[in-house]
C-alpha cells in the first residue's frame, strides 16, 4: 500500500498486475490438471515456490538499478500481482481440505480474498485517494512496513540458518524441488517472455517483467509454509538455492535480453 501510494496506480501498472496475476492462476491449474506436470510438482508448496518471486525485496532493486526509471511501475505491477496472488490464494490452497474432497471451499476462498493483506492494500489505497491524503499516509506507511520486512526477514534467517546448518543436505534435493527450481528460473521467465511478445510490449517493458519473473522464490512462500505447518523444510530449500542460482541467472538474464534489442 505504501509503494503504491508513493509510486502512483497507471495503465502500465495495471496491465502489469494483471498479466502476473492471470499467468500465475493458469498456470497453477494447469499444473494441477496434467498429471505429467503434477507428478513433478505434487503439493502447492512446491508449485507456490515455483511461481512466486522475490519481487518485492529483490525484484524491484534490480529493476532500479538496470532499467530506465519510465518502467517502474511494470516492476511495481508484477511485483503487486505475484503478491495478490500469493496471499489471496497462498493461505486457501495450503490450508487442509474441507472434509468433502470433491466439494470446493468457496466460502473458504472468499475469506482469503476479504482477509488478504494485499487486497486490503488496494482498498486502502482507493480510500486513501478518495480521502485525498495519500501524500502524508504514503510517507508514514513506511514506518510500520519496515518493522514488518525486518520481521519478515528474521523468520526467513531462522529458517535458513536451520538448512546452513544441515551441512551435508543444502543441496540434497529430490526430483520435485529440482522441478520447482527449475520452474522459477527458467522456465517461468521464458513463458513471461513469450507473453511480453504476444502483447507487444517494447524492450524495456518486456525486460522488467523478465527480470522479475527470474527473481528467486519469495520470502511469503516460508512464511505461509510456517503459518500453516505445511512443506517448511521444501520451501526453505528452495528460497535458499534459488536465491544461490539467482546470483548467476539475473545477470546472464540481462545479458540475453540486451542480445535481443
């Protein structure tokens, strides 16, 4: 909310939003419809892991630092979208089933969509503009966000320090959490790529939505698995070695995409 306050909501953001937000939902059912594609990504932990970014605390530096300052709000865009998918449907998909199987929890659905942190943001934001003071509460939302980034960040340490420790198994990783990484980092930006062509974006624009597409797997994918007691231990793996391969895929990422300027 505070990032869109102080940034502005414009087309390209919501193209941006939109695209990130849809892509994800496809292919999260397509996953879960083939069975070639769910035998390698069995559980939604997996398959989170494998399509949700570090967009916010990794992407959107990156961006700044390689891209014109004219696509920030693509960045800002992808980096909204990933994350409105994340916690509206993150917390529905990794809670236990309802006790008839074959019956969706739409009232369940519902309540993730009412309750989300970032659904919350976009009323919050809509008001804040009716309200004409988004200026003063975008400057001290920023306060309250950097406690709980700092929190966010201690959780994901603890997990992490826990798998650092585990020396002989940080890279002892089974066929599925090879897929998921898989996934993230290369295949999701190639379809990010292919996407950016069919819509017609130029370079710049296609770029910033790649390079966040190839950021690694989110810090919310641990905290959800942590909430929920789901998959923990899999979604620490995969946050550490995807941002390990990031450090050598985001630069090689760049370097193809200015080979086809």
């Amino acid at each position: 909310m505070g990032l869109l306050l102080k940034e502005g909501i414009d087309i390209n953001l919501i193209k941006s939003a939109f695209l990130a937000f849809s892509l994800i939902g496809v292919l999260i059912v397509l996953i879960n419809i083939f069975p070639i594609f769910k035998s390698r990504l069995p559980n939604y932990t997996l398959q989170l892991a494998g399509l949700i970014g570090n967009t916010s605390f990794l992407g959107i530096p990156i961006a700044l630092a390689l891209l014109p300052s004219a696509t920030i709000n693509f960045t800002i865009g992808f980096d909204l979208g990933t994350t409105l998918f994340a916690w509206i449907f993150g917390p529905f998909l990794l809670k236990k089933k309802s006790q008839n199987k074959n019956i969706p929890n739409i009232t369940g659905l519902l309540n993730a969509l009412i309750n989300s942190p970032a659904s919350r943001g976009i009323i919050g934001v809509f008001l804040a503009y009716l309200l004409q003071i988004e200026g003063i509460l975008g400057n001290y939302l920023w306060i309250p966000a950097r406690i709980v980034i700092a929190l966010a960040i201690i959780i994901v340490g603890t997990r992490l320090g826990i798998i650092t420790n585990q020396r002989g198994k940080i890279f002892d990783l089974n066929e599925e959490i090879k897929f998921s990484i898989l996934l993230k980092l290369f295949i999701l930006p190639f379809i990010i790529f292919l996407a950016s062509k069919l819509l017609y974006f130029d370079f710049y624009q296609s770029s910033a939505l790649i390079l966040q597409a190839g950021t690694p797997t989110a810090i919310s994918t641990i905290l959800m698995a942590e909430a929920y007691g789901v998959k923990q231990k899999i979604a620490s793996k995969i946050l550490f070695t995807t941002t390990l391969i990031a450090i050598a895929t985001i630069p090689l990422m760049k370097i193809l995409l200015n080979a086809f300027e």
